[in-house]
C-alpha cells in the first residue's frame, strides 16, 4: 500500500506545442495547478481521513470536501498538459534524443528523490507516531525504509516495508505514459503522423459521451480497487487504479489535442457552459458538505456508482472549463509569470517538505483546521518556490528541472 493524496504539480516541460509556439496561458495554467497542489497538500492533516505523515489535528469537512473537489479533475488535467506537449518535443527531437531526455528530467527526480525526500517524511513519521524505540536514521533506512531488516512487531504501515515513492508517483506514471507512447510511434501505430486531415474539436455531445466512458470504467475498476488505495505495479510504479481511467483518457485527450490543434479550435462556447456546470458541481458537494467517503469507497453499491459518475462529470467540465477560462483570460506572459512557469516542476518536487516541516511547526496549536491550512499554506507556497528557484540556478540542475 501506498501514501495517497500526493499529487503531483507541474508536466515537466515548458509550454511548446506544435508549430513551436509558446502558449503563455498554458504556463499560467501550469503555475496555477502547481499553486493548487501545495494547498491540497496544505490542507491533508485538517480536512481528509487518509493517511498523512502529520496525526492528530484538527479537522474540517470543508477542507474534505476540497480535497474531493481537488482530486476529481487536477491531475488529469496535469496529465492532459503533459501530454500536449510531448509530440512537438518528439518530432523536434526524435525517439533516441527525446527519451532520454525523459529519462533524464523524469527518471532523475524519481530516483534521487526516493532516496532522500520520501525517506527523510517517512523517518519523520516513524519517529513521531509509530511508538517504537529510538532508531537513528541511517538505521531506519536501511532496515525499515529498504526492508532489510525485521518487520517490527505490531506494524502500523501505511506499507511494508516503507520504502515508497510519495508525491513523485506522477512522475513515475507520466514516465511510463510517455514510452508507450515512444514504443507506438516506433512501431508506426495510430499515433504516427499520416495525412494532416484534422479531426474537429469535440463537442458537446462528444464531450458527454467521454463523461460516461469515463464514468463507466472507473466504476468498474472501483469494484476491485477503491480509491485510495495504491498498488505497485512491475514492482516499481505506484499506482492508484481508482484514477487510472481517467489518467490515461486525459493523456490520450492531450496527444489529440496537439495533433489536431484543439487548443487553438475549440469551441470557448462549449468551454464556458462545461466550466459553469463544473463549478455549480463542486458549489453543490460544498453546500451538501460531501466528500468522496460520503459516497463509499467503492465496490458494487449504488454510492460508489453516484460517485463515479459525479466525479467524472466534474473532472471534464473543470478540465474542459479550465483550459476554455485560461485560454481567454491569461493569454498573456510576462518574465515574472515565465519564471514561475520555469520553476514549477522544482516546486513539485521540493514543496512536500516544506509543507510537512510547517504541518509540524503548527501541531498541537490551539487554532482551529482552517487557521493551520491557512498558516502552511501562505508560508509554504512562497517558500516553495524561492527553493525550487534557488536549487534549479546548482550547476547541472537545469537540465533535470
């Protein structure tokens, strides 16, 4: 099993459609999830029951409620981002050149952050909350982190043994979307350009009929797997099935769309009503003060099909609202926004410690949930920043971040 709730932020690549043009709203959009993430992570010690590195605070079912909203639609719109900019950078490159540079940019981060991050929160955790006696970190690494020693009487998890890789599950996952993708252009498949006829813009039928593919299989993937709960996959991915459907239905959606120009053609008309009914969604499970674990963690039952259903519903209107809202009102790019843009994929792969460190900072204060989500978010998401900033100037890191 493996930590959930850790989304990861920004598709590692500046904005570079086809044609080679810079989509400056598309790197605003980019900073603004990225923005996002920090405050979803900010907000899981005060607002979700799953588990966290920080116990014991206070919590607000408002802050649930957000974090369901949040986890309906944002990564499969980092998905669909991701994905819109890897043909460009294939065709400019080549398969040889452009992989490995994905294994550079994607792969690095993975492994060195496995080895240091992750271990450094679970360390944390350990010494914190499990109640067992004092270990010293290298011995904690190498013998429950790695496995390498006994498994402790009365484990408490979240896994066995804890060596896991967090937050950088979507980079792990966006890494292996993005060979397949290498693999079916190598063996000419439907991927491999042909004829520049142009497939329309989807839409608003094309649209709902994705809303129930979507819908349906995640409801028939929840009868096995509910959400949030993660499995490795080849002993190495890490996985949760319950968004799988909707992860791969969105990279697959931002291949098209760089392939047939839908981000310049599609309708802002049907943009505009999707963003107005996701909205209106996400308004009516605040109101309601729902959340996922209102609707069953999964399985054959009527809540778990709603659920499926509704989250699928406002995953493509926020999606397809978002990218319609950004398009037409943050067009614009400045050197400011450009450096934010540059940055966001360090602010991905730093910002969960700090945010952490902050959650730690603040425990045991007698301020209510939302005060403390408020406190670490307006110090991490600065932070975080000025960090990833400040590690993506080391000599060398630019390539990798």
């Amino acid at each position: 099993m493996y930590t959930s709730h850790t989304p990861p932020a920004t598709p590692p690549s500046s904005s570079g459609p086809p044609g080679g043009r810079r989509l400056d709203w598309l790197d605003n959009l980019r900073v603004a999830l990225t923005v996002l993430v920090v405050l979803h992570h900010a907000a899981q010690p005060y607002g979700p029951a799953d588990w966290w590195y920080v116990e014991g605070e206070p919590r607000s079912g408002a802050l649930a409620t957000l974090s369901a909203v949040d986890g309906a639609f944002f990564m499969s719109l980092f998905f669909f981002v991701s994905a819109v900019l890897v043909p460009a950078s294939y065709e400019r490159r080549g398969a040889r050149r452009f992989l490995t540079g994905r294994l550079v940019r994607l792969g690095i981060p993975v492994v060195v952050g496995a080895l240091t991050i992750v271990p450094g929160l679970m360390y944390a955790y350990y010494v914190h909350y499990r109640g067992y006696p004092p270990l010293s970190f290298p011995r904690y690494f190498t013998d429950v982190y790695l496995g390498l020693g006994d498994r402790p009487a009365g484990w408490s998890g979240p896994s066995w043994p804890d060596l896991q890789f967090g937050h950088l599950w979507f980079i792990q996952n966006l890494l292996a979307c993005t060979v397949v993708y290498v693999v079916l252009r190598r063996l000419g498949g439907l991927l491999r350009p042909r004829a520049r006829r142009r497939l329309p813009p989807p839409g608003p039928l094309a649209l709902a009929a994705l809303t129930v593919l979507v819908a349906g299989a995640t409801f028939l993937v929840r009868l096995r797997y509910p959400l949030d709960e993660w499995v490795p996959v080849l002993d190495f991915l890490q996985v949760e099935p319950a968004r799988v459907p909707q992860y791969l239905v969105f990279f697959t959606a931002g291949l098209l769309a760089s392939r047939h120009d839908w981000l310049d053609r599609f309708d802002a008309r049907v943009g505009w009503a999707w963003l107005a009914g996701g909205v209106v969604g996400a308004a009516v499970l605040f109101a309601v003060g729902a959340d996922a674990e209102c609707f069953g963690p999964g399985g054959a039952n009527g809540p778990a099909a709603l659920w499926a259903a509704y989250e699928s519903a406002l995953c493509v209107a926020l999606c397809v609202g978002l990218l319609t809202l950004f398009r037409a009102v943050a067009a614009g790019g400045t050197r400011w926004s450009r450096e934010l843009a540059a940055d966001s994929y360090g602010v991905y792969i730093v910002h969960l410690p700090l945010v952490v460190a902050v959650q730690y900072a603040l425990a045991d204060r007698s301020t209510s949930a939302a005060g403390l989500w408020l406190a670490v978010s307006v110090l991490a998401v600065p932070a975080a920043f000025l960090l990833a900033a400040g590690v993506r100037r080391l000599p060398g890191a630019r390539r990798v971040l």
